[in-house]
C-alpha cells in the first residue's frame, strides 16, 4: 500500500521527502569527506608521514600548496589587482560589455535548449516516443563536460600556481546544486509575483551575504542601486505574468524553498569572489574545482538512486536526445566560463545585477518576437533599471576618481615634508 498525503499525493512525490533522500545521497560524500579532513588536521597526519605521492595530494586536497609558494603568488596577486584599478573606465566598459553579452548569449540558449529537452517528446525511428524527466542527470553531464573542458584548457596552457585546499570548493558546488534544486522544485508552489520577487531582489540577498562571508562593505550607491534595480524588475516582470500566472497560488512550502533559493545562491557567488580575492587562481581553475565536486556530488545522487540506468536507456532509444543534451552542455559549459570570469573581474554582486537583468532581456525579446506590449508599469521599471545602472557607474566613476585625486595629494604631501 502506498502513503499518501492529505493532499492525496504520494510521499515519494513531497517535496521534504525528495530533498531529504538527496541529502542522504550527498552525505555519502561529504560526511566521509569531513571525518578524512578531521583526522588529518587532528592527527597531523601529513607531517608525521613521508613526502611520497599519495601525501603530496593529501596535502593538495587538505592543505593546498605550502605556505612559502602561496608567499610567492601574493605578489602577482596584488599586481593583478592594481592592473583592475588602473584599467580605464573604457576598457573596463568593454570588458563589462563583454561579460554580459556572454553570459546573455550562453544561457538564454540553454534556457531554450532545456526547455526543449524537458518538455518536448521524443520519437524515434520505430515510433516510440518518450520524455525526458531526470533534471539531475542534465546537471551531472552538463558538470562533466564543464570539467573536462576545464581540465583539458588547463593542460595546454600556463596557469598560475593552484594554491587553495581542493575541498573548499565543495562549498559553492554543493550550494550551487541546492539552488538549482530550489529553482525548479519552487516553480511548484510559488505565485508568478512571488517568483520574480525572489529573483529580482537577489541583489540585496547577495550584499547582506558578501558581508556575512567575505567581511564586504559596500558604499550607500551600491545598496540604492540595487534597491532600485530589484524594483524596477518586480515593475517589468510583474507587468507581462501577472495577467496569466494568477491561478498558482504562493504557499508555505513554496516560501520556504524560495528563502532556500536565495540564501544558497546568494552564497554561491560571494564563496566564489571569496576564493579569487584569496587565493591566486585562475577562473578556468575555479570551473574545474567547482565542477569536480559537482561531478562527485551528483554521481553519487544518481548511482544510488537508479538515475543513470533510466538516462542512459533513454539516450540509447532515443539519440536525438544525445545531441540535444550535448549542445546543453557546450552552452552550460561556455556561460560557466563567463560567471567565472565575471565575478573574477567585477565581484558577485554585478555579476548578479548582470544576471537579473538577463531575465529583462528575455522578456523583451519576447515582445520582440511575438508582438506583445509593455504597459505602462512595465516601461516604468525599464526606466528605473537603466537608471540605476547608470547611476551606479557613474558614482562609483566618480568615488574612484575622489579616492585617486586624495592618494596623489597625500603622497605629495609626504614628498614635500
């Protein structure tokens, strides 16, 4: 007999029941994971033993390089930090530029192309048609092919020392894939306005936890300008879904998501600017380490729950599939490479200002595509985004410049005494 519900749905389709066997799955890597770091960090395992192989990577995976060679990066480190504060302020528009139309590029086609996969029907040559359903496996082939692209790009070409331990980037793997999992399980429970206002105050979610993480501070520009950005979207977006989305009504298990949403993805990204403003690494680096634990994290999840036997049965009666499901990845693979770059250059709060307003650009292309007309409110919000994009760079233009003209007055200053 089957358990159901009060709403008469079965338990192995709640929400709670499904994250929790995720959960499990996960625990098989991270718990053995944590226990192997406890006791070597409690035994000081690797200084009692030898220098061989194995404790060559031990110390990579727990320690990460020695502390003279990470001595030795800081200077470069440094050097490219000042060479971002030295850029002028056109070749650091053109870079912005660059970084927003690679990441609008990369995953406004993986959105389409996963909208494909997930609800179109597939027919193959005897007649059979199937749907794809497992989300998980997209995430665990698109992470593979991300890594291997990493890997393989790291192999060919110069790199800087890799210093940081290997396993702190579990940390924004394994946060990346609860907001993945929060994202979609929420579309479940939640209202359209209730969507939008979670992804469009993202900003907001970001500095408090930039703060919380990596000790930011932020001046008053930044926290008005992404006050009035998640406005002006909540205004845009509300102004094209209310009308239809209407009939889904927001409940308790939605909200609750919804703030799991936002808290693991508002920590994705300040871990990832945690560990480059650290650390002397590369943003290929960063993809191969995310995408490592990823890989991990994943396979593990689909062994044990019987996702790999289903998927690839899927693939092997259905090949179009295959091709559709590479395609997804290059285009996963290419917007990794541009979210790595982005926060490696500007930080994790543009690189989600970059991202929310990519939700805008989706929207218009629709009207674009398909004729529709903004309302009044909608034209409103575009206006008020564009106006905090604009006032942001043109105050933190004008502080940089404040804070330049104060250091040459000190410095000659002190030359004169």
């Amino acid at each position: 007999m089957v358990s159901t519900l009060p709403n008469g749905r079965e338990v192995g389709e709640w929400w709670v029941f499904q994250l929790s066997i995720n959960l499990l799955c996960y625990a098989t890597i991270i718990v053995p994971g944590a226990l192997i770091i406890y006791i070597v960090k409690r035994t000081h395992f690797v200084e009692k033993s030898g220098a061989g192989c194995v404790m060559k990577i031990i110390k990579l995976c727990i320690y990460g390089s020695d502390a003279e060679k990470l001595s030795l990066e800081l200077g470069p480190m440094k050097q490219n930090q000042s060479s971002k504060a030295e850029r002028s302020t056109l070749k650091e528009g053109i870079i912005l530029v660059f970084c927003f139309l690679g990441l609008q590029l990369s995953y406004l086609t993986w959105g389409v192309l996963q909208e494909k996969i997930m609800t179109k029907e597939y027919e193959n040559s005897t007649g059979s048609i199937g749907l794809f359903t497992d989300s998980q496996f997209l995430v665990f082939v698109n992470r593979v092919l991300a890594f291997i692209f990493a890997g393989t790009y790291i192999a060919f070409t110069w790199q800087p020392r890799h210093t940081a331990p290997l396993y702190k980037y579990s940390y924004c793997s394994f946060s990346n894939i609860m907001s993945s999992w929060c994202q979609y399980e929420a579309l479940k429970f939640v209202s359209f306005p209730t969507q939008v206002l979670a992804k469009a105050s993202k900003i907001i979610p970001v500095m408090l936890m930039g703060k919380l993480v990596s000790k930011k501070s932020y001046e008053y520009y930044e926290y008005i300008s992404a006050v009035m950005i998640s406005l002006g979207m909540m205004m845009f977006l509300l102004s094209r879904g209310q009308a239809k989305d209407n009939e889904t009504v927001t409940t308790f298990s939605g909200a609750i998501i919804l703030v799991g949403y936002m808290l693991f993805d508002s920590f994705t990204s300040n871990w990832q600017g945690s560990l480059f403003s650290t650390y002397s690494m590369s943003s290929t680096q960063m993809m191969c380490g995310v995408n490592l634990f990823s890989c991990l994290f994943t396979a593990a999840s689909l062994l044990q729950q019987g996702g790999f036997v289903k998927s690839f049965h899927f693939m092997m009666q259905f090949p179009l599939f295959c091709i559709d499901c590479f395609l997804l990845s290059i285009c996963s693979a290419s917007g990794q490479m541009f979210i790595f770059y982005t926060i490696s250059q500007f930080g994790p709060v543009i690189f989600v200002i970059m991202m929310t307003i990519r939700q805008a650009v989706a929207v218009l292309l629709s009207c674009l595509i398909y004729h529709h007309m903004l309302d009044i409110k909608g034209i409103v919000g575009v206006l008020i985004i564009f106006g905090a994009l604009f006032f942001r760079i043109y105050y933190g233009q004008k502080l940089k410049t404040a804070r330049k003209a104060a250091t040459v007055s000190s410095s000659n200053g002190r030359l004169q005494k």
